[in-house]
C-alpha cells in the first residue's frame, strides 16, 4: 500500500513538472507538404514522434522475424525433441533399474539420438539387451555407444568387458582388458575386472604381477590378498613341478614369493616335492629341517622320515626333537622310519611300538608287520597285520558288505 502511495506521488509530482514545463515553454510544429499542411503544439507533437518511434521499433523487430522462420522452427522443433528424450531417457533408466529390459532397451534407444547424453542411453541399452540374452544387439550398440561420443573408448571397453565376462567369455574378455591396462595402467575398475578375468582363465602368473598393484589402490583387503596370493604360488609351484628340467623356474618363484608365504606349510611341502623331484634332496631336506625349527607341524615331520639323504644325520636331528616332544606319535613314527634306514632294526622297532602306544594308527602297525615279517617273527607280523587291517577298516566309510547280504 505504501508503495502504490509513493508511486501516485511520483506520478502527482513527474505530471505537475510536465505541465509546468509545457506551459513555460510555449510552441508549436508546423509541417507543410505541397498544398497541406499541418500545424499542431510543440509538446504534443513530442508525444506523437514518441509514439512513431516505438511502433517504428515493433515493425522492424517483427520484419527481421519474418525474413527467419525456417530456422527458429527448427530451434523450436530441436528443443521439443530433446525434451522428450530427456523425459524417454528418464523412463528407460527408471525400467532398467527396475529390471524391465525390453521396455528400458526401446526407450533409451528411441531416445539417443536426440539426448545430450548419446553415450548413457546406449551404454544403457546395450545392459538392457545383454540381460534378455540379445547379445548380438548389445554388441551393436556398444559400437553405436562408442562413435556417438568423443574419448569413449576406456567407458565402453569396461562395459563389454564386463559383459564378456558375464557371457563367459573370458578370454575375450582379458583381451579387451589387457588393452585398456595398457592405455590406463592404474585405472582401479580395470583392475577389478583384471583379477577376475585372471582368476577365471587360471592365469596365475598374471594375478601375481597384478596382486601389487590391487593392494595399492586398496581394491582387495589383507585378507584377501593373501588368499590370493596362497592359491597363485600353490598352482604355479604345482605347474612348474610337473614339468621335466622346470627346477629354475620353481626356484625363482620360490625367491619371489613374499617371505610370509615361506612359513606356509602347504607350500613348503610342495617346494621341497619339487626338490626332490629335481633331484634336490638335500636342499628339501635342509628346507624341511628349518621349516620345522619355525613352526612343528605334523605334515612336514612325516615327510622328514620319508627322506633319503643323509640318514645317520638326520636321525641325529630327529632324536634331538624328541628330547622337546618325547610323546609326540609322528616323530616316533619318524624316528622308526630313519631307524630303518640307519638298519637300526632294534631301535625302528622300539620307536614305532612307543608310537602305537601314544596313538593307535593303521600305519604304523602295518611298519611293524613289515618289520617283523622281514626279522623273521611271523606270529607278532600277523598280529600287526590284523590289526592294521582293522584300523584302516575303521577309516573307510560304511558300505555293505557280503558277509551283511547272507546273515
């Protein structure tokens, strides 16, 4: 209310200097044009040449509009289109989200071209073919999707690459991999899909190598890395060891793996088999020996027995664990092992009875039936073998038997 005051005063005070001006500055506009002319007041000529101007003003804006038609039409008809594929783009996005591929697939599809955003809608469509199982079309699309935008080629690379691994093809799939690790060596998705291309082609050289470089970015936990590194240098030390004169290349990976996986018994017993297989006994047994001075393990002692290196020293060694552990079945069973070898017939005896006596097993009765059978003792051979038939029996699983079939 204040306001319109104000602006009546204004007005009052703007109309009472107009009209104090026209009356103190009198005069007149004469126009003469041939026999007519026109004569009218000073002020009120002002007014009308005012009024010419702005309607002069109007036509010529109006005029320049005409001369241009076909082109603002074309503004107008572009800016109709995009609106309704922003608004086609927003529902195929919304049908996709919510799993309705075909309805998703037609819609950002029909909206591409005229989206600002061609690269989306087609990447987009492309997921919505591949989960109806039209693969054929997503590849298409994945194409259209990389010539519709400038610098898409790393965005549309991982998308096909995770659907190949989808499909199961994961050799293409590391190859399209590969390619973009080469263009983007630290790209964190690459990498991600990396490792599970690496894992499902059994290319454990390359998860190795890449194991580095997931722990920088930290796209594995601790956890997890070991795990993987576990399973990567337990496969290649199993490759490398099944093929003939390979001893260089299980000792190169045996130098390059992390010194935490050295106290891994698993992998310890497969490099000391590798060892032995390449006529390295002495080196398995020297590894064997340390391994067991880290950490005791029932795995690596049995094995320790099994040796054949320098038997005198090794049940030299043998006999110092068991002043640690003197009622430890699997040492003495050890010790009985390189009592033979050693031709300490009396000793091998006395070790595997003290064996039997901490834990009654199969083997070791079926060590003393052997002994005994070759020393001439028929009697106490059966006894054992009896009883290590007995023991193994109780290990298998329960089947039927003939004896069950005629009662």
């Amino acid at each position: 209310m204040r306001k319109l005051i104000l602006l009546i005063v204004i007005g009052l005070a703007v109309g009472a200097l107009f009209g104090q001006l026209m009356s103190s500055l009198p005069g007149y506009w004469f126009i003469r044009v041939g026999d007519t002319s026109i004569q009218t007041s000073f002020w009120f000529g002002c007014v009308l040449l005012l009024i010419a101007f702005v309607v002069f003003h109007f036509l010529l804006r109006a005029l320049v509009r005409l001369r241009r038609p076909v082109s603002r039409l074309k503004v107008w008809n572009s800016r109709t289109r995009h609106r309704t594929a922003m608004r086609r783009t927003v529902r195929g996005l919304v049908a996709l989200a919510e799993g309705r591929w075909k309805r998703a697939e037609k819609a950002l599809t029909q909206a591409a071209d005229d989206s600002g955003t061609p690269l989306v809608n087609y990447l987009s469509a492309a997921l919505a073919a591949h989960y109806q199982g039209r693969y054929e079309q997503a590849d298409i699309l994945l194409n259209r999707a990389n010539h519709s935008t400038e610098g898409a080629d790393t965005a549309v690379g991982l998308v096909q690459a995770q659907l190949m691994l989808d499909r199961q093809q994961f050799e293409e799939a590391l190859a399209t991999l590969t390619r973009l690790e080469q263009q983007l060596p630290e790209h964190p998705q690459v990498l991600k899909l990396l490792k599970q291309a690496y894992l499902s082609v059994n290319d454990w050289d390359g998860l190795r190598r890449l194991l580095p470089r997931l722990d920088k970015h930290r796209l594995i936990t601790e956890d997890e890395r070991r795990e993987l590194e576990q399973r990567a240098y337990r496969e290649l030390l199993i490759h490398a060891a099944q093929q003939e004169g390979n001893l260089e290349r299980v000792r190169t990976l045996w130098a390059d793996m992390p010194d935490g996986l050295r106290n891994d018994i698993e992998l310890v017993l497969l490099y000391s088999e590798a060892l032995i297989k390449g006529g390295e006994q002495g080196d398995a047994e020297r590894l064997l020996r340390n391994a067991l001075r880290e950490h005791w393990d029932t795995r690596l002692v049995l094995r320790y027995g099994l040796l054949d290196v320098d038997a005198p020293r090794q049940l030299v060694y043998a006999e110092k664990w068991l002043q640690e552990r003197p009622n430890d079945p699997d040492l003495l069973l050890t010790l009985g092992r390189l009592s033979l070898r050693n031709a300490y017939w009396g000793k091998a005896q006395e070790y595997f009875e003290a064996s039997q006596r901490q834990r009654s097993s199969g083997v070791v009765c079926a060590e003393l039936a052997r002994l005994y059978a070759n020393l001439g003792d028929h009697s106490k051979s059966q006894l054992y073998y009896r009883q290590s038939v007995t023991l193994l029996d109780k290990s298998l699983p329960a089947l039927p038997q003939p004896s069950d079939m005629t009662r």
